[in-house]
C-alpha cells in the first residue's frame, strides 16, 4: 500500500504499519465528515491507537451520541468515494498560527504553542478539510475500505481535569472488510462477556454512586474472591513465602522517604491526625520495607519473600473508571522479596516461573516485556545498568522471549511485565517483576554478611495476579461467568422438578454440602426448562441436578454439565467427581 509522507515523498507503507495507517487516515476522515455535519465543530486530538482511533471534538452546545453514528458513517462513505487526494504541506509557525485561527481551530492553536521551537509543523488536506498532522496518510480516501464507529465518550483536552470536557469519538478501520467483520464479531462477544452485565446477573459485585469506584463485593463474589485468595496462599506457602500486612495508613514522611510522593501525590488520599498529615497508602512497599528493618538480618536469612494481600487506593479520574478494570481501591497480591545480590537471578527465576504456573492453571497465554530506565527514575547510571542487566540474565537463563519496553520501567527500578491473552485473544497486564535498589537504600536496609560486615540487600517488587479486583473482571471476561468448578461461587444447583421431589432435593443437597461443595436447591413454583435455562444462562453453574419423582424412588440423580448431557449416577460417584475437580483445580 502506497502512503503519502509529510515530506511529500510517496513511498511503499511497511507491513507493520498498514494499520496504524489506515486508522489514522479514518481518523481525519471522520473529522471532515462530522466538519460537514456540524460545522461549528472545533477539534483537539486525533490520532490512530492499537484498538482503532478517535477524534476528540468539541461541538459547543450540541451533542453527539451512538444515534448520530449511521449519519456520520455515511459521510464518510460519502468522502471514501469522492476518492479525495490526501496532500501535504509544511508551514512556518506565524503562518500555522494563523491558519488555524482563520479555520476557527482553537485547539490546534493551543498545540502549537506547546511544540518545541525548532518543531516542523506539518498539515494533511483532504478536499476542503485540513488538519495539523505529521502522519503519514493514504494517498486517496478511497483507499479506506473498511471502518465503524464505535463508541462515544468524555474527555478532557489535554487529560487535565481543570480543561473543558470534550466529545471523543471512537472508531476502528481495517485493510479489509473480513478483518472488520472478524474485529466486529471479537466486539460483540466482548459485550456478551461483559463482566459489568455478568457480574450483577451472577451476584458478584456491585457499584454504588455514593462510593464512585468503589466496589461491593456481594457474597458469591466473596466466595469466589476468596477462593482465589486461598490458592494464592497455598502455592505461595509452598513457594518459602511469609505472609505480612501492614498499616492502611501512615504518615506522610514515610511516602517521602519512598519516592512515592513525587511521584504518585496527585493520585494519594491523605487525611490529618494529630496535626499530622498522614496518607492512605496506594501501594504496599513502604510497609514491607518497615517489616524488614523493624529486626536486624542475617546473610543466612536471605531470601526473605515477604507476600501482603494489601488494599490500596489511588484517585482516579471519575470519567476513567470502568467496573473493575479501573476502581480507586483494590487488593494487590504483593510480595516483596529482600536478596542478596548472589541470589538475585535464582529468585528472579522463582517468580517468574511462580507467576507461570499462575497463568497456566487458568489457561492464559502470555507474552513477557522488559521494561528499562523512565526518565523520572531514581538512582544511578550503575544501579540501574545492573538492575537491568539482572533481570537480562534471569530472562536469557529461563530461556525466555521478551520485547524491550524502554523508558517504561518504575521509577526505582526497571521490570519484567506479563501480558496475558484472554479466550477471545485480549490482552492484559498483569503479573511484574520490578528490581529495586533504591528503596533498601533510601531506609538504611542492612544485613550481616558471613564476614561481620553489613550490606544492602537488593529488593524485588512482584505481583501475580496484579489488582485482586482486576483479575477477577478479567477472570469472569475469560470464562464468561462458566468458572472452572473450583472457582463457580455455587458448583451445583439442584431443580426439583415438582413439589412432590422437593423433599428429596433437600435431602440430596444436604449430602453434597457434607461432601464440601457448594451446593443451592431451586425451590420455584417455575417450570423446569425455566429453571434449567436460568441456571445455565445466569447462574453458570458446572453441573445441575435435576430430580424428579423417578430419581427420588430410585435413589439416584440426573446429572447435567455444560455440554447439556444429562447422565444418570449416584450421589457418592458424583460428589466424588466433583470434589477430585475441586482438589486438583482442574
């Protein structure tokens, strides 16, 4: 595919880049197509991303919303055949300015101001329309083959909450209509996983507007977070950690001393007692860190991997919250790991393979990034020459593919990060490793060396499952709410078919709880294919009982699971089925 460069120059797109291309190019297309329809349209940003594109519009009084889509798609269907030159040009800043104060772009006023001085300052034109870019662009406008409209939302210009609230439009654009179709089809199987719409129908959780990203978790979802809890703590107890937990809050110099107020003030909850100010921790470190210095060590100690299921909070903006996925509080399955510098590359191994075994038990396939030195870190060129040398060695030795993520390391440190991939191929960031040598620095963290002599020990940050509450959104997107046995909140759901076996449902029930399995009886005057759908479209349960007069005179059940087989067994083979599932978390 030819594209068109700000330097005029038309040249063969990479491979790698076709899509960015065509996202990008929609992006602006989209914008002369809304131009059109409002013309008192003023836009801010525009750009292509790695799920599609949007324009951020500021439109006055008027609103736009997903009515308005089919309006907007068929202009730009309109434009695609116009089958519009895209051109480019180049001005001086004076000249810009002006340009785009005589088209009425305020926004794009106000960005130039914010490029460097010596910045080229470049403009695409499609037809009658023109935009600040420094692309590049399809050739023609019918070379966009394959778009829609996606989705509407607030945002701020500039990501400031201070500035005015601007309409985002999104969109997605591909080179064919068949990877649109597929994409689309990806959406809509998104939307049905939902884990918002899941989790009320499943009872798991709820959000309140008097507690905004704050969440409930209602008793199904506190069984099945707190199964989730329980096997953490079983292959971490099996892994040589301790478990710790420390203060909700604590004084502000502490944060401080940390680094995390510079870096992460505007996000902290803080409160006054006794004419302190204290804050409310958004991570755990700090407080692991006082664990290891309340006691002195010794080199015979080390590794100390400390694990703390710790709630945190961090103020996020309230128009970026999202169910679970963006909450202002949430556990972390933190552990904080204190090495000598001979032991670094085996614990590193360790946790690696720890936050493997993870992702395999719920069948995520993972790619791994190494994430190098920010430019708002802490410490020296040596420490972090070293730190990222170290987790190099540990990665190489596993024998392990990874991409660099420069500049996108922690502030003390730089890190390993996993990226799953759920069932219908999304991908998350989860799990991380992040070396630190700053923190046992910035507290004085000592420990007596075989020698007598005192050294720093190195300290690893990690999380597996990352935000508790994230994973379990995720975790209910994976599956679709149908948990592996283990993990259902009820595991077997009992239909009596009339009231005449409702007696013996109860019966039954009482030997599956005895058995340790979680265990509910429909008692509803409903009919049974109503109860059978309910429990198969909402509860989600792995196997239903259904039991009628005939089970009920022979003694045995009818098992259905989520093939929608119905078999015939006893209520010993069965319970013993389910708690070996149970057992081996199969």
């Amino acid at each position: 595919m030819k594209v068109l460069y700000n330097d005029g120059h038309v040249d063969e797109c990479p491979a790698d880049e076709v899509t960015h291309v065509i996202r990008h190019s929609a992006a602006h297309i989209m914008a002369q197509a809304i131009k059109r329809l409002y013309p008192e349209a003023d836009f801010a940003y525009g750009p292509a991303t790695d799920n599609g594109f949007y324009y951020d519009v500021d439109l006055g009084e008027k609103k736009i919303s997903e009515d308005d889509f089919p309006a907007i798609e068929a202009e730009m269907k309109k434009i695609c055949k116009e089958n519009l030159k895209f051109t480019t040009f180049e001005l001086p800043r004076e000249e810009a300015v002006a340009l785009m104060q005589e088209r009425g772009e305020k926004y794009k006023v106000e960005h130039i101001g914010d490029l460097a001085e010596d910045a080229r300052i470049t403009f695409y034109q499609q037809g009658e329309y023109i935009d600040m870019c420094v692309g590049p662009h399809l050739t023609y406008t019918k070379a966009l083959k394959a778009f829609k409209l996606t989705g509407v939302s607030g945002a701020y210009w500039k990501g400031d909450k201070n500035n005015k609230m601007l309409t985002r439009i999104n969109g997605i654009a591909f080179a064919t209509k068949d990877e649109l179709d597929e994409h689309l089809h990806l959406l809509e199987e998104a939307k049905k996983r939902d884990h918002r719409k899941i989790g009320r129908e499943m009872d798991l959780f709820m959000m309140r507007d008097e507690a905004p990203g704050f969440p409930f978790f209602l008793p199904n979802g506190m069984i099945l977070k707190n199964t989730l809890l329980d096997y953490w703590r079983e292959i971490h107890h099996k892994a040589g950690y301790v478990e710790i937990s420390t203060p909700l809050i604590m004084n502000k110099q502490l944060w401080k001393t940390s680094g995390h107020w510079d870096h992460y003030k505007d996000n902290m909850y803080s409160t006054v007692i006794d004419d302190e100010e204290y804050c409310i921790k958004p991570m755990n470190c700090p407080g692991g860190v006082l664990v290891y210095a309340s006691k002195p060590h010794s080199y015979r100690e080390l590794p100390i991997r400390a694990g703390e299921i710790g709630l945190v909070h961090r103020h996020e903006l309230r128009g970026a919250l999202h169910g679970l996925f963006r909450v202002r509080c949430f556990n972390q399955d933190d552990a904080h790991l204190f090495v000598r510098p001979d032991q670094l590359t085996d614990e590193i191994i360790g946790v690696v393979n720890l936050i493997d075994s993870v992702y395999q038990k719920f069948g995520f396939k993972y790619h791994v990034e190494l994430s190098t030195r920010p430019e708002d870190s802490m410490g020296s060129d040596e420490d972090w020459a070293a730190a990222e040398a170290g987790l190099k060695t540990a990665l190489d030795q596993l024998g392990m593919e990874y991409e660099v993520n420069e500049g996108d390391g922690a502030f003390y440190g730089p890190k390993i990060d996993f990226h799953l991939q759920d069932s219908i191929g999304r991908t998350w960031q989860c799990g991380t490793v992040q070396l630190d040598f700053q923190m046992p620095q910035n507290f004085n963290l000592e420990y007596t060396d075989h020698d007598g002599s005192k050294k720093r020990p190195v300290m690893l940050h990690r999380v597996c499952f990352g935000s508790v509450e994230r994973f379990i959104g995720i975790l209910i997107e994976h599956y679709a709410g149908k948990f592996p046995v283990w993990l259902a909140p009820t595991q077997v759901k009992i239909l009596p078919v009339s009231e005449k076996s409702r007696d013996y449902a109860h019966k039954v029930a009482e030997q599956i709880e005895a058995a340790g399995i979680r265990v509910t009886v429909d008692n509803r005057d409903e009919k049974i294919g109503y109860k059978i759908r309910e429990a198969r479209s909402i509860d989600r349960v792995p196997y239903m009982l259904i039991l009628g007069e005939k089970e009920a005179a022979e003694g045995n059940i009818s098992v259905r699971d989520r093939s929608n087989e119905t078999v015939p067994s006893t209520v010993e083979d069965f319970c013993a089925k389910v708690k070996e599932e149970i057992r081996t978390r199969a």
